[in-house]
C-alpha cells in the first residue's frame, strides 16, 4: 500500500512545484476539456501543496474537487492554500486518504493522478482501477503523470534545481538505480548553502515503478492518449486514459 513518500522533503516541495506547474499545466489543461462537470467532482489523487488544484480549479470554475493527500506536511500546506481563497475554499474538500483506499462519492466526472501511481505496487493499482470504473461515466478522463521512459535504468546524480531564500541557497540533486527491470530506486539530496558551505542536508529514498502508458491502459481496461510534454527539459510525459 502507498505510504506517505513526502515528509522528509516537504519543507522544499513548493520549490518543485512550482516549475512542476509550469512544464504540466498546457498537457493537464487539455485533459480538463474532455471534463464534465455536472457528472460530479474532479478527484486529484496526490495533490501535493495544491499548486495544481488551484488549476484545475482555474480551468474548470463550476467543478467540485477532492483534493487527496496523505502527507501530513504537504496537506498542511494544502489545507492553508485552500482556506485562503475563497473559491477554493467552496469547492474544494480536502482529504488524507490513501489512494487505493479513497471514499469516494458515487459519481465523479473525472481523475488526475500526478506523482502518484509508480508508487503503487500492481495489485493497488488493480484496486484503484476498479474503484475508479464503478464511478467514472463513459468518456470522462483520467489524467496520469509517468516519469518518462519506460524501463528501470541507473542516473548519475544530477542537480535538478537551485534557488535562493534569503541569505540561502538550495539545490535539489537527484540520482537512480535500477533494482529490477521495471522498478527504479531514486535518491534525493537537499543541499542548503549559505555561500559555499553546506550547512544542511535532506536525503530521501523512493521506489517507483516504470510504467508506460500502454501498459497503464492495459491493466486498466481504458483507452490511451498520449499528450506529451511542453519540451522543456525535466518535463513529465503526460497521458490520458478514457472509461
């Protein structure tokens, strides 16, 4: 079952997603057209601190959402981003649940699951699939987030990020190896300078399975579309799947 994959690094996580929004917000955009509202909320599986749910919202300004989040810390700040606009605060509900565990209403008009699913093993996955069928109605889209490539393979550490707070500076290092060949062990870095000393470090590690968007579909029993990237470097390989 999926556990909570952020805390350790959720102090930097606005860093991330900030450019996060930036490189996915044209691909999520175009899945939110296929949306009907009227058919019932839009269920962001991993909302993270909700940079993305202000979008959907944005896209979508008559959509109910529900905004899961299972990280402590990050649904913190979610919470917060959310009381803080009276919009969201109307049509967003924010919940912790796990995602092959969500409650969910009986009717959703449809999903978007970003930084999530290579988290899951294959029988969660199985469970998340049949949850989501008995409540998606034909035609409504479920928007899914792959790292990009589809096999295990081993990355040297490269910087992925450097900003500067204040008198600080922070660099996100990420590298990978492959464990098996569909399963890629990443490490994470967090580098704080004041000029050239370190004065603080955040390591974390993760398991994420590589999946393609095919194979997505296949488990799924949902029809494939791709929808790319923005081609910008680092930017995640987005796809739709349709019920």
């Amino acid at each position: 079952m999926a556990t909570d994959f952020y805390s350790t690094s959720a102090e930097f996580y606005e860093m991330v997603a900030q450019r996060h929004v930036r490189t996915s917000s044209g691909p999520l955009t175009t899945a939110l057209r296929m949306v009907d509202p009227a058919q019932g909320p839009v269920v962001e599986i991993g909302a993270g601190t909700g940079r993305l749910t202000e979008l959907i919202a944005g896209r979508l300004r008559t959509a109910d959402i529900l905004a899961v989040e299972p990280s402590t810390p990050m649904r913190a700040v979610l919470t917060s981003r959310v009381f803080g606009d009276p919009d969201l605060r109307r049509r967003v509900t924010v919940v912790a649940d796990q995602a092959p565990e969500l409650r969910l209403p009986a009717r959703i008009s449809a999903v978007v699951v970003f930084g999530v699913l290579g988290h899951l093993d294959a029988a969660d996955r199985g469970r998340l699939w049949e949850l989501l069928h008995s409540r998606l109605p034909p035609g409504a889209p479920v928007a899914v987030e792959l790292m990009g490539g589809h096999e295990a393979r081993s990355l040297p550490p490269i910087r992925m990020l450097r900003e500067t707070i204040g008198a600080q500076t922070y660099e996100w290092w990420t590298s990978a190896e492959a464990v098996e060949p569909k399963l890629m062990r990443w490490r994470t870095t967090w580098k704080v300078l004041r000029g050239e000393d370190v004065v603080r470090t955040v390591d974390d590690t993760y398991d994420w399975a590589t999946l393609s968007l095919e194979e997505l579909a296949a488990e799924s029993g949902m029809t494939a579309r791709p929808l790319g990237g923005t081609g910008v470097p680092g930017s995640p390989e987005i796809g739709v799947l349709i019920r």
